[in-house]
C-alpha cells in the first residue's frame, strides 16, 4: 500500500476533505479505484464514487469521491498564464461548473475532489494554495498525484 493510499485515506476516515491533483492521464482514477476505495472498504466504510460533476446524487455514504471535479480558485492564475486563450473558460462550461459546485456541497461529508491540470506550474499553485473550497468553503488538504510513484505527501 502506497504512503499516499495511507495518507488520504487517514484524512479522509478523519472526516476531512481532499483534494488530489494531477495531469491528465496520470492514473489518478485507476489508482482510487483499486486502491483508495479498497483500502476504504477494508475500513468498513461506505463510499460513493462519482465518474463527474453530472453524476453526483443523493448517494448515501461515510465519504464521497468526486472524478474529473473543477475548481475555479485557481481561475485568475489560469487566464493570465493563458492570455492568448481568452476567454480561458467559455460561459456554458461556467455554467456547468456552478451546477457541479452546488452538487459537491450538496454532500457534506468527508470527500474526496480529483481534479486535472497538466502543467507543473498549474498543479503547484493548487498544491500550495488551495486550502478552501469555492463551493462551500470546506477545508481541503491538497495531495499531488505523481503517476510514476503516487508516494507523494501533502502539501507543506
């Protein structure tokens, strides 16, 4: 079992939130679904995974599991690293985000928010900086998945 498997997991059985960012294509799903939610499992507690921010629902469980979320507290970092791409977000994506954000909040316990950025750059600022959520303003420790070796610790 991976140092991160243990560490999100501890805060998560805790009852705190967390995020885990990475790139694209990193393993992050594979890895919560075969080892995450085992270890969850193992520890007697119910989880409720989401495949997206479109198919959360009123899921009874001890710890919820959000794939493919989206923050937007990283939004003015993102749009001046991007200046050329404006407007970074287009207006219907913003739209679905909100939905999603009042979804997440919807269920309040502890959770678990998996969520992309592909440069190294990008995934910093959240590793360092996002400790709120901006749907609900929940505490989150953010983890950065490392697809070669997801032992990675939390941010300092």
């Amino acid at each position: 079992m991976s140092d991160l498997t243990k560490n999100i997991g501890n805060e998560l059985i805790a009852g705190r939130s967390v995020v885990l960012v990475g790139t694209s294509d990193s393993g992050k799903t594979n890895w919560v679904r075969q080892e995450l939610i085992p270890f969850l499992g193992r520890q007697r507690k119910r989880v409720a995974y989401f495949a997206d921010g479109n198919s959360v629902n009123d899921a009874k469980a001890d710890i919820f599991i959000f794939d493919e979320a989206e923050t937007l507290f990283d939004r003015r970092f993102l749009e001046k690293r991007h200046e050329k791409e404006q407007p970074y977000y287009a207006p219907e994506y913003l739209a679905r985000v909100k939905q999603w954000h009042e979804r997440y909040a919807f269920c309040n316990g502890p959770s678990l928010y998996i969520i992309a950025r592909n440069a190294r750059e990008e995934i910093g600022f959240l590793v360092l900086s996002f400790k709120n959520t901006d749907w609900d303003g929940r505490a989150v420790e953010v983890f950065q998945f490392d697809q070669k070796s997801p032992d990675t610790s939390a941010a300092p």
